[in-house]
C-alpha cells in the first residue's frame, strides 16, 4: 500500500492566510475556496464585500484545477478553441483556479472569485506558493 500526501486543516489555514494577504494588499474583495483531489471543499471563506455569487464561482474553479490537474485558464484557452468543451459537467473553465501539485500529483485545488479573472489567480497563486513553495 503506498503512502498519499493529504491537505490538514492546517494546510488550508495557510493557503488561506496567503491569498487574504494578497487580496487585502490589492484591496481585492474576494471568496476563496480549498478543495482536496476530488474537488470536495475542504475550507471556503467569502470576504467582506465580495460578490454575492463568488463564494459559488470559486469552489467551481478549485473543483475544476483539482479535477483537471491544471489551473482553470489552460480550460478557459481550449473552450476557444473548442467550446464544447465548455459543456463538460461540473466544470468551470474560468481564470482563477489553480491545482495544488505535490510529488506528481493533484493533492487539491484553490479557487478564486470577486474581481477580474487574471486578478483571482494572482491571489490563489499566492496560496498555492505559501503551501508549496
């Protein structure tokens, strides 16, 4: 049986912590959502102002970079290219997701929403750098 790194409560608090600084520093009004491999929230958290249907659109995102294992833009730039791809259940191919790599594989995913969508990644991005270096 081998041994499979696992994101802890402790995991997402950083994750947290980084991309609330980040948007705080840019005075970004955001949710941000965790998820673990299979796109199952882990920690979700909708800051003061930020939109009504953020905290949605960014569970959505952190679903979508767990699942596919890559951040939600490289989806957004193929439904360009082929938009039924933008018709797969379950998926947001939206700017502002991003997967939390270790070792080779997917251990979850950081999902950003509130302002414009090169801006959500910056703040999971964040995250994803206080988490993994």
């Amino acid at each position: 049986m081998r041994t499979k790194t696992i994101l802890e409560a402790a995991d997402c608090k950083t994750i947290m912590e980084a991309c609330k600084a980040e948007a705080v520093a840019k005075q970004w009004k955001v949710s941000i959502a965790v998820v673990d491999e299979a796109g199952y929230l882990l920690h979700l958290e909708r800051m003061d102002g930020a939109p009504l249907p953020s905290p949605e659109i960014a569970t959505g995102k952190a679903k979508t970079a767990a699942i596919a294992k890559n951040t939600t833009k490289v989806l957004e730039d193929i439904v360009k290219d082929r938009p039924a791809v933008a018709l797969m259940p379950g998926r947001m191919p939206i700017q502002g997701g991003v997967p939390l790599m270790k070792d080779g594989e997917c251990i979850g995913g950081i999902g950003v929403s509130g302002v414009k969508s090169p801006e959500d990644e910056i703040v999971a991005l964040a995250g994803q750098k206080a988490l993994l270096g």
